[in-house]
C-alpha cells in the first residue's frame, strides 16, 4: 500500500510539474531575452557602481531608464 501511494504522488508531482511547463511555455523566450540582457549588461552596471561609489540602487535606477530610454525611443 505505501508503494502504492508513494508512486501516486510522483506521478502527480510530475504531471503538476508538466502542467508548470506548459503555462510558462509563451513566455520563455522573454525569459531568455531577460537572462541574456541581464548577463550583457553586468559590466555596465559594476562600472556604475563603482561611480555612483557603490550605490547600488541608485546604478539600477539607472540602468532601467537607460533600458527604458533605448526600447521606448524607437
């Protein structure tokens, strides 16, 4: 009986984890285009640390209007 239950739970933990799968499937490709800008834009953002003398918050606040600026200007 335990081996019983015990494979239930797999197999709903992996179909919760299909049906996870599957909503996130129209939004993978901004989450890649996130990483992949998040990765490019890293020196740029210690570069502003370093001048803003290590004010983090103030180098992402920053960062997203310049963001902002290059993606709403066009």
């Amino acid at each position: 009986m335990f081996n019983n239950d015990r494979l239930l739970v797999q197999i709903l933990l992996l179909a919760l984890f299909g049906a996870c799968l599957w909503v996130m499937a129209p939004f993978w490709s901004a989450l890649v285009w996130g990483a992949v800008l998040a990765f490019a834009s890293w020196p740029l953002m210690r570069l502003l640390t370093r001048w803003f003398k290590g004010r983090e918050s103030l180098a992402a606040l920053v960062m997203c209007l310049c963001w902002m600026l290059l993606v709403a200007a066009p």
